[in-house]
C-alpha cells in the first residue's frame, strides 16, 4: 500500500542586486532573502549555491539568508522608470512621478488574478494602498503594478492583516531591477533541500526586471483505489514546479482492467506505463486510476418453500468471493436476515442480491423469486394427570411447531380456562381441547385430553382456647373448615366437658377433648378433627379455728375446720410429742406448744389446698392421791396386817411412808405392820410429771392401843 505524501512547498525570495562576471572577481555579488513555506513562516536549512563560484549560505531559523562577496557597488536607479513601490506589512506604498492610469493586481502564484484593488487614473505623487482589502487567505501571494508602459511585480506575504514589517525589511530590495544581465556560462542558481538538489536555474532563465520564484513541491503518489501491488516506483522526492520528471508504473492485468495516469487537472491516455509529467500546481498530486473488472452472482438454494421452513439461506455467492448482501422487495412475504430469507406470509417472495464491489470488482444485482405454501404445524399437548379437587389452577403446556398461539376450550362443567389457566371447578371428569387455527399459513391444528378430579380433601382447625379453670363459666368454640362447609361439635370427655352446639360446658378438671365433623359434599370427602382443651383445678383454701391453752387431758377433741372446695380437711400434728391427732381427734401427750396443721390435697376439680395452723399451750394437770380406805378406826397392839390401797387421780406411782416407823411400817404389798402402841400416820406423796403437778401429801392416820 503506498501511503499518502505530505506535500511541501516552498516560496524563495530572492532579494539583492544580483551582478557576476567570472572574468572579474572584483565584481560585487550582494544577495540576501527569506526563505518562507507555504504558511508565510521562515524556513531554516535550504542551501543556496552559485556553482563554479565557491558562493553558497544556508537559511538560519527564521529563514534568512545572504551571500556576498564584500566588494561594494553602487547601485544605480534609473531615471527612465514612471514609478517606485515598496511594501510594508499589509500596505502597498506606491511612488508615481508621472500622472497615469494605475491598476493594482493580487495574483496567486500560479498566476491567476484573484482581486483587483485599483484601476483609476491618478495625479504624481505617493499613496498607500491597502493589500488587506483584497480579503485572501494568508500565505505568499504576488502585487502587480501597471502604470503607464510599464509593469512591475513584487511579492506580498500575507499574515492575515498582521503588521510584520520588521520581517520583511530584507526583501524591500526583491523588487530592484537588476543592472547586469549576465552572470557568464555555465554559472548557475543551485537550490538544495534536505540533501537534494531540488532546481538548477542557469543563466538563460535570470532575466532583467526581477529575481524568478521558486517553489519546491515534494512529489506525493496516490494510487486508486489503495490496494496492495501497484507500484509507483523512480519518482523524485522534490522537484521545482513546472519541471518535468518521469513516472514508471505496474500493475497485475488478472486484478485490474486498465490503469490511468493523471497529474494534477492532466490526464494521460493509459498505455504504457513510463511517462514524463510535471506538477503545474503546488498541490498537485500524480495518481493512478486503476479500472475495475466485472463479477457474477448465483443462488444455491432457491426454490418453493412452505411456510413453516420459517429463515432458510439461499447461498447466495459471488465469482470475486466477495460477500453478498440480499434485499426482499415483498417484505410482506419475506425479509432478509443476514445471509438468509424469512418468510412472513404466502405469496410470491422476491429476492434481490447485491454485491457491492470493491477496489478490484464492479457491483453486479441479481433478481430472483419463489412461492411460499401453506405450512404443516405439528401440535404437542402432553397428557394430564389426574388432580384433586382444590389443586392449584393447572398450566396448560400445547406447543405447536408454528409458534402461533394455542387456544383452549373446556368441554365439561367441571373445569374452566381462565387466562391460559386451567381452574377445577368440581369433581368429576375434566375435557380439555387445544387448537391453533389462527392464521391462513399454517393449516389447522387439535388435541383434546382429559383427565379425573377426585374429592378433595379439606382440613377443620380450630379458634384456640386459652386454658380454662374449672369453675368458669360456659363458652364458645369455633371449628372452621377449609372447604367452607359447617362444621358440628361433640365432647369425647363427657365427664370433664359437654358440648352444646358451640357451646363448651366445664364438668371438671382435666382433658376435655372436642370433635369437629364436617360430613363432606360432591366434592369434597368427610373428615373428623380433634382438639384437646386443659381445664384446669380450682385452687382452694383451707381454715383451722384458733384454740386456746388448755390443761393435759387424756381426753381426745376435734377442732374446727373447713375447706372452700366443701372437701374433707385432714388434721395432723407439727409436735407430736405434745399432742397427737388420730381421725382429726386431738390428744395431748404433755404439757407444751401444740402446732396443728389443716390441709386439703385436693381432687379432680381443686387443686390441694395451702395449709392452715393452729397453735395453743397444753399446760400441766392436777392431781391427788388418796388412801382406800380413806379411813381406819384404832386397832389393838398386836394385830396382824391391816390392808390398805393408796392411788393418784393421774394414775403416777404415789410413795408411801409413815412418820413413826416404831409405831408401824408399810410394805409394798400395802399391808400394815403394827409394832407398837401409839399414832401411826401414813403419807402418800406424787411428785407429778410433764403432764401433772405435784399433788398435796395425803394421810391415813389411827391408833394402836396397847394390848389390855
């Protein structure tokens, strides 16, 4: 691929008095300028040379240059001459000695008049002309003055209005005429750049008047269309504007028709392929126009379709192997998609394939046409299982291979189709049919299945009842069932619980478990439920009568006590070793703190009571001790013994002794030995215990008279 050249141009002003001889090296050579590019702006390192002389200067960074040789000369200003101009920045400073006809010109550098800035006849005298009104674009461009039989042109570099006087002060002297028209052969103007010689301007082309223009174009190939074995080879790098060079060209006939050379505005006739050109232009470019060849289309698959073929590829190609866009001018029988048609309707479908073409090949269109048929759809409508009554709405699943959409019908009472839903409406057997016949395209399509809706099964909960307290009183239960259907309540646990109607009545405590039955319909089965509800026993309290101290008895009492519930209350005893309880009966043991306590363990309807206490003080009884007989009448010295009994009203032992043992003594027996006459007195002491205090001393006393 060749690649597209930048192109350069470049102006040279040459300023100066130019004067040579080769005879004479006393001759002064005084040559100065500014080099600029196309833009106006100083160009660095373009070497200019006079050959045979030894004489060259490169331009500096802001395009200046000089060559002299320091020998000094006058220069002489004709006399014969109507006018002098200078231009300074964007005026045209014009000096007319004689009054005359003047016209002021911009030209381009190729020549051509681009505005007239004036054409009127003026007295002698100086005026300044503006060159900024001809309103062109900046770069370089050429003034020319007319006066009377003579005309002059200078060079005017424009900076889009721009005062750059200072930069053009060097080229005031461009426009002097040049005194001597001889420089001597074969001396010449070199102009170098970049390393290549670019022009040689010989002495025949220095003529009086003005310096030449030189402008350097670099040669920029263009091959069209881009394409990689075309070569433009031998082609200069730079060459001075309107000089000839040579092109040499090739090309691959199999690829390409024909080719064409042009340069710039000139075409040249193809044929051979070596040709001598020049640029006329600074833009001019030297291209080659390659012709492209012809191509064929043909189609692979093309015939009738029916419509439910849906896309299909024509295999549409092309000879160049290019690719192959199609067009369908029925869209509303066919449309392309890609590199293949899709048909949309029955009728004739056209088909149009283009190719394009390319750099090598021409477009070529290729029109052809089939007939789209009726279509065959196949329908697939699985078999349904049987379901329950109060399933969930079924989906129904028909395909058809069209893709068009399924319609559905219920042919019994005991289902419906509601938005593509299938619903169960009771039990019984379900017909359900799917069509598709919507459409001219395809033809018609049907499936009917049917299948079983048994009862359905229903569920009954029941409105929770928080725990209840035997005791309350009667209340509601609710039994719903899932089915809506009502619902009828018995009591299992009679004896805890009994049911009327809704209605809960306590018994007792405990369990009492209800049954909800609902006796099911057509469409759903029967079903009994169960709920167990906790009834709980009623706490109860338990009192004891306070009692207060009492002595020891031997004699058991009952306290008074009751319970709320009515229930019999137990009485025990906390110190038993006080007093002792049998069958609620109460009897002391000692003298102390008797602690009783009442209680109540409850039954199916209370709960075992909290305990009551009673406390008293059991203090000691009294007793006495007493002789049997209680009495003895005097007795004879010398009786046998006398018998006697002695007791204590507290059933103790009572200690018996006599206050005169020489009188009489008591054995254990309780017999009485008389020893002598005299008193005799028998003492009966009881100490007492826990139970009883010490009983008084009792006495049996008589006489023993002496034996007569």
């Amino acid at each position: 691929m060749i690649s597209r050249a930048m192109q350069l141009s470049i102006s040279f002003v040459l300023a100066a008095l130019f004067q040579v001889a080769l005879a004479d090296t006393t001759t002064p050579i005084d040559l100065s300028g500014i080099v600029f590019d196309a833009n106006g702006n100083g160009l660095p390192g373009v070497t200019i040379t006079i050959k045979d002389m030894g004489f060259s200067a490169t331009s500096d960074a802001q395009g200046a240059w000089s060559i002299s040789n320091g020998v000094s000369a006058t220069k002489d200003i004709p006399t014969d001459r109507n006018s002098y101009f200078e231009i300074y920045g964007q005026y045209l400073q014009l000096n007319l000695i004689q009054a005359g006809q003047v016209q002021v010109d911009i030209i381009d550098l190729m020549g051509r008049q681009s505005k007239t800035l004036l054409k009127e006849s003026i007295g002698n005298g100086q005026y300044n002309v503006n060159l900024a009104a001809a309103n062109v674009s900046k770069g370089v461009w050429l003034v020319r003055v007319k006066t009377a039989g003579e005309t002059h042109v200078l060079r005017w570099v424009n900076y889009d209005g721009n005062n750059h006087t200072s930069k053009l002060a060097s080229t005031v002297h461009t426009h002097q005429p040049i005194l001597s028209k001889s420089i001597g052969d074969p001396d010449s103007l070199i102009i170098t750049y970049n390393s290549h010689e670019v022009a040689r301007l010989e002495q025949a082309n220095l003529v009086a008047g003005a310096l030449p223009d030189f402008i350097v174009c670099t040669v920029k190939p263009v091959v069209t269309p881009k394409t990689a074995g075309i070569v433009l080879d031998s082609l200069p790098l730079y060459v001075l504007l309107g000089d000839s060079f040579t092109v040499h060209f090739s090309f691959d006939p199999a690829l390409w028709n024909s080719a064409k050379l042009s340069v710039g505005a000139d075409s040249i006739s193809s044929g051979d392929s070596v040709y001598t050109v020049a640029l006329r232009a600074p833009t001019d470019t030297v291209k080659l126009t390659l012709a492209t060849r012809s191509q064929t289309l043909a189609f692979k698959n093309i015939g009738n379709k029916s419509f439910e073929i849906g896309k299909f590829a024509v295999g549409a190609t092309a000879s160049s192997g290019l690719p192959v866009t199609l067009n369908s001018t029925t869209t509303d029988i066919c449309y392309a998609y890609g590199d293949s048609i899709v048909v949309s309707a029955l009728g004739t479908c056209r088909i149009t394939a283009i190719q394009s073409g390319s750099d090598q090949f021409n477009a070529v269109e290729v029109d052809t046409s089939l007939q789209v048929t009726v279509g065959a759809q196949t329908m697939t409508f699985d078999s349904l299982p049987d379901h329950t009554y109060g399933d969930p709405n079924i989906a129904l699943n028909a395909t058809v291979t069209s893709g068009l959409p399924i319609t559905y019908f219920a042919t019994t009472t005991k289902c419906s189709i509601h938005d593509y839903l299938l619903s169960l409406d009771s039990a019984g057997t379900c017909i359900v049919k799917a069509v598709q016949s919507t459409t001219v395209n395809y033809v018609p399509a049907t499936i009917t299945r049917s299948f079983q809706i048994a009862k359905g099964m229903q569920t009954i909960s029941f409105t929770p009842v928080p725990t209840r307290t035997y005791g309350d009183a009667s209340f509601a239960v609710s039994a719903q069932a899932s089915s809506g259907l009502a619902t009828t309540l018995y009591s299992i646990t009679k004896s805890v619980c009994t049911v009327s109607g809704t209605s809960v009545t306590i018994v007792t405590g405990g369990n009492c478990i209800l049954q909800a039955a609902q006796s099911g319909n057509a469409n759903y089965n029967g079903l009994l439920a169960y709920d167990t509800l906790v009834i709980a026993k009623k706490a109860q309290v338990v009192t004891i009568t306070p009692i207060d101290q009492m002595a020891f008895s031997t004699t058991p009492f009952t306290p008074k006590d009751t319970a709320e519930s009515g229930l019999p209350v137990v009485i025990s005893s906390a110190t038993p070793n006080v007093c002792t309880v049998s069958a609620n009966a109460v009897t002391t043991v000692t003298s102390g703190r008797c602690k009783l306590v009442a209680t109540q363990a409850g039954d199916e309807k209370y709960l075992s009571a909290i305990s009551d206490t009673a406390a008293f003080n059991v203090i000691q009884a009294t007793q006495t001790v007493n002789f049997t007989p209680s009495t003895l009448s005097d007795v004879t010295n010398g009786v046998a013994n006398i018998p006697f009994t002695v007791s204590a009203t507290s059933g103790l032992p009572v200690t018996i002794s006599v206050s005169d043992p020489t009188v009489c003594s008591v054995d254990v027996s309780g017999s009485i030995t008389i020893k002598a006459p005299g008193t005799c007195e028998l003492l009966g002491d009881q100490a007492g215990d826990g139970r009883y205090t010490a009983a008084a001393q009792a006495l049996l006393s008589f006489t023993v008279l002496p034996t007569p």
